[in-house]
C-alpha cells in the first residue's frame, strides 16, 4: 500500500511541474495589465456661449471594475459647472456649463483603478462677445410730417454682421402712414414715411436683428400743429393760439384733436371758412348754436366720436351745401339745420330715433332725404318749406307724424306712410302742391285739420285702413274734386258713409 502512494505521488508531480524554476525549467509568462487610458468623442477643446451647455463623452480603456472618473476646474472659477456621470466603468459623460464669460480655463480629468492613476484636460473658453448692436437716425427719433410729404430717415448700423436685417412698422396700425424700409448695406440705409391723411401721433418701431443680436428703437411721428391747412389741438383750448395769425386766410380747415368750447368759438370766428373737415375730431357732444348762421361755411364733415347735434347747431347756415353726419350719432336737437336753404343731400345715421322740430324747416335746396328705420317720431316743421324735396318714404318705425311737418313741400309728388304710423297731425302735408299721390297705412285712426289742405295737384288717395280713419273738416281742403279714393275691398260703403271721407266723389275699391 505505501508502495502504491509513492507511485501515485510521482504521477501527480509529473503531470504538473512546479512554477519554480527548478533543474533548467522555466516559469510561464504571464500578461504584462494594460495601461489606463481615456479618450473624448468631443475632443480636448471647447468654446462656449454664454449660459451654452456642451456634453463630452468619454471611453476608458485598461483599468478594472473599480475605475472611477472625477473631474474638476484646473483654476476653481465659478463661471463654469462641471459634473460626471459614469455610465458604466468603461464610459460615461462629463457635462461643462459656462454661466457667464470668463477666461481660458481647463477641465481636469482624473481616471483611477486602485493601482493606476492618469490626468487628462479639456481646454475650455468663453467665445468673444460680439460688438454690441447699435442703430442711430441722422435726422433724431421726431419727425413733424405735413399731409403727403414724404420724409426720409438714414440709419446706421453698428455691432452686428453680415446677417443684420432692419424692419420697420407703425406702433399702432394705422392706414395714415406709410412707412418703408430700404437698406443700403448691412450697415445703413433708409426709411421713409408718409403721412397720407390727418391722424393721431405715433411711432415707427424699428427693429433691428443679427440672428444672436436683437435691438428695437422708435421715432415719434406726428402731423405739423399748423401747415396752412391742418391743425393738430394737442391742448384742448389751444386752437386759437395757433390759428390767430392766419385767421382771415383759412377758407379750408382740416381739425385733429380734441376741443373744447373756446375751440369751437374759434372755429366759429375763422370769417371765411368755407370748408371745414372734423372727421379726427375727438368730440362727442356739437354745442348748441355751433355754427348759427355762418354762412361762409359750405362743407362739414362731423367728427366719428360725434353722438349729438345740440339745437340751431347749424341754423341760418344758407351756404352750406353739404354735410356728413356719422353713423356714431344718436340725437339731433331742435332747429339744427333750419334755414340751411342750400343744403342739397343729407344722409340721417340709423341711430338716429327721431327728427326734432324743425330740423331740416327752410332746406329749400334738399332734394332728397332718407329717412331711417330707427325713426319713430318726425317732429313739427321737421321739413317744412323743404320745396325742392321731390320724394320721400316713411319707415315702417314712425308712429307719428307732426303738426306741418312736409308743410309747403310743393316739389313733393308722392308719399308713402309706413304702416305703424296711427296718428297725422294737421298741416302735415299743408300746400304740397306738387303732390299726386298719397299712400295712407293700415294702421292710421286719425288725420287732424287740414292734414293734406291745398294739394291742389292730389289725383289718387289710398287708404289701406279697413275701418276709416277718422279725419276732420277741411283735411282735404282744396283738393281737387276729381281726386280718386282707393280702399280696401269690400270696404267702399264703409268709406262713402263716413264723414268728410264721403267728399270724395269716386271712391273705387282695390286690392292693397
């Protein structure tokens, strides 16, 4: 047995041969660890912009599972962040952040293992900050404009690159100014302006943009406070301070701005204004007695902001011949454009609710009016000794029509009164001697005295009322005996049996 032992003993020793060298025999030779190393995708250099993040990632090769990554500012500044994030013992990311500019600093790389340990840097800068953009204006950031004149800017340009571009627009849109922008170069050009017509004040915003550079600047654009026409009241008051050494030589007048009374005096006083435009007027009442009898004026255009007419606003005005009335007005006062007696058209607003006493009283030029759905109720006189007036058609909305109202509208040849209208006061249509045909609504219940007296030319009256209105002595007085009735079917008896109606010697029924 101890035999067998050595033998097994002998055969162990000579298939392994000891590491020793022993008699002549070698040791094997093992692999030399590899070296430590780090690479970066990136690179060993980087520029930054401000507040620009850039992500380097790293490879380590050699090294063990025990490989650990730091990194650090070589000059400790606090412009810049530094932080590792290990993916796994082989990779990872270091993330660099420049907060604001700084000098060249280096981010320092340490890569350790436990028995290896290396340095690597990544340079890194903040990039020069470019000039910073400028634009200046050779003729200063105020341009006082005259209607239609164009006025050029020259810009310059500094800072900025090739890439520069220059816009310009209105602060407010606005279809008065035209505003137009023509470089030069990347470094100046033009802008040019044109005030087409009288507005408010205000801006060109000028924009100027590199691409990394963005700067806006402004230029104050307004009207001349006088030019020989156009006045701009930025005081209300001072209307008369800028007209007086030129007040006799005004005819034509445009206004802009806001007045008060002691500007409305002044404009009353110009001796020979004829032509007078407040469409940019900001004003929402017209005082009473505005324009009494001015007669030089022959043309007014009313401010937008306008609501109310006040009373004998233009009354005695015999030159005016036409005026524009917004459809911002509400009301019209009494008399407001009696004896106006050259005034050929007038356009009422739909918000207008009622035509007062006398408004339109002694328009004998008024060839035409309309008058609005709106309308519920037309004053006395509202256009009495309107002789030119040839036509005129009442809406549907008016409930009543007053004492003389189309009195001595001899130039009248056919009415019709809309169906709400119950009541026509006497003299309404007094001597309209032109008129032949007259057209009475469903709802009339009455006609006071001498409603339709003197219209000696009236051949055709239809009355749509099936029970008929009740009228008085003399309604028709003086109008032709020959004169027709038409009523509604089955209502002749009706009309021959009932008072005054009967004077009517043919009434003939129709279908209305």
């Amino acid at each position: 047995m101890k035999k067998l032992f050595l033998l097994t003993a002998l055969f162990v020793a000579a298939a392994f041969p000891s590491c020793s060298k022993h008699d002549g025999v070698e040791t094997p030779d093992w692999p030399e660890p590899q070296p430590l190393a780090i690479a970066f995708a990136e690179g060993n250099s980087l520029q930054f912009d401000t507040d620009e993040t850039k992500t380097v990632h790293y490879t380590i090769t050699g090294g063990s599972d025990k490989t650990v990554v730091t990194a650090e500012m070589q000059n400790p500044d606090d412009a810049y962040t530094v932080e590792t994030t290990p993916i796994s013992a082989t990779e990872g990311t270091i993330t660099i952040t420049a907060k604001k500019p700084s000098t060249d600093n280096c981010v320092i790389v340490t890569v350790s293992d436990g028995s290896q340990t290396l340095t690597a840097e990544i340079a890194v800068s903040t990039k020069p900050n470019p000039e910073e953009l400028a634009i200046t204006f050779a003729e200063g950031n105020l341009l006082l404009l005259n209607i239609n004149e164009p006025r050029t800017i020259h810009y310059t340009i500094t800072g900025g690159s090739d890439n520069t571009v220059v816009t310009a627009e209105m602060q407010k849109p606005d279809d008065a100014y035209a505003v137009e922008t023509t470089p030069t170069s990347t470094t100046e050009g033009t802008i040019t302006i044109t005030a087409k017509k009288p507005s408010n004040e205000n801006r060109i915003i000028v924009t100027v943009s590199d691409g990394s550079q963005t700067l806006t600047a402004e230029i104050a654009v307004t009207f001349r406070v006088f030019d020989g026409k156009t006045v701009v009241v930025k005081i209300p008051g001072s209307l008369g301070y800028w007209l007086a050494p030129y007040e006799s030589s005004i005819i034509e007048l445009t206004v802009i701005g806001t007045l008060n009374s002691s500007d409305i005096a002044t404009l009353k006083n110009l001796p020979n204004l004829a032509i007078l435009d407040m469409e940019n007027v900001n004003l929402e009442a017209l005082p009473a007695d505005t324009f009494r009898n001015k007669t030089s004026l022959t043309s007014v255009k009313l401010p937008k902001t306008l609501k109310k007419i006040g009373s004998y606003a233009f009354s005695g005005c015999s030159g005016l011949t036409s005026v524009t009335i917004p459809d911002s007005v509400t009301s019209i006062g009494d008399r407001a454009f009696q004896d106006c007696s050259s005034l050929t058209s007038v356009t009422i607003p739909d918000s207008v609710t009622s035509i007062p006493v006398q408004t339109f009283d002694g328009c004998s030029s008024l060839t035409s009016v309309t008058i609005p759905d709106g309308v519920t109720t037309i004053g006395s006189s509202a256009f009495n000794g309107c002789s030119s007036l040839t036509s005129v058609t009442i809406p549907d909305s008016v409930t009543e029509i007053c004492y003389c109202a189309f009195s001595g509208c001899r130039s009248l040849t056919s009415v019709t009164i809309g169906n709400s209208v119950k009541y026509i006061e006497n003299y309404a249509f007094d001597d309209c001697s032109g008129l032949t045909s007259v057209t009475i609504g469903n709802s009339v219940t009455f006609i006071d005295s001498e409603a339709f007296r003197g219209c000696s030319s009236l051949t055709s009256v239809y009355c749509k009322a099936i029970v008929p209105p009740i009228i008085v002595n003399d309604t028709f007085d003086k109008v032709s005996a020959t004169a027709t009735l038409y009523v509604p079917t089955g209502c002749k008896a009706a009309y021959a049996a009932a008072t005054e109606w009967s004077k009517f010697k043919t009434i003939e029924e129709t279908q209305f």
